[in-house]
C-alpha cells in the first residue's frame, strides 16, 4: 500500500513540474488586473533591432 501511495505522489509531482502560469486576469477591490509573461502588444520581432556596441563594430 505504502508503495502504491508512493508511485501516486512521484507520478503527481512529475506531471504538475510542467505547468506553468502565463496569464492572469481579474478585478481586486474594484481594480482590474492583467499580468502575462508573454509581451502581446510589444512586436520587436520586425528584424530593426540592433544591439547596443554592435552597430558601432558594424554588425547590424
């Protein structure tokens, strides 16, 4: 029995090592809240960006 409840909590513990929180979305107090790990309304993703120090060498 101790084994099966041992296998039970292993098992539990390697599926929730996984997860994780991105978005969190409420009110408290009558205040609204969003957080996300994720920058959803910044896109610096166009290809413009150059390092600081590396234009300079003449990489970008």
């Amino acid at each position: 029995m101790k084994k099966i409840t041992l296998l039970l909590a292993l098992f539990a513990s390697v599926t929730l090592t996984g997860c994780q929180l991105t978005h969190i979305e409420g009110e408290v107090d009558g205040v609204n809240i969003k957080a996300s790990t994720k920058d959803e309304h910044h896109s610096h993703g166009n290809g413009n960006f150059c390092p600081p120090g590396q234009a300079k060498k003449g990489n970008c």
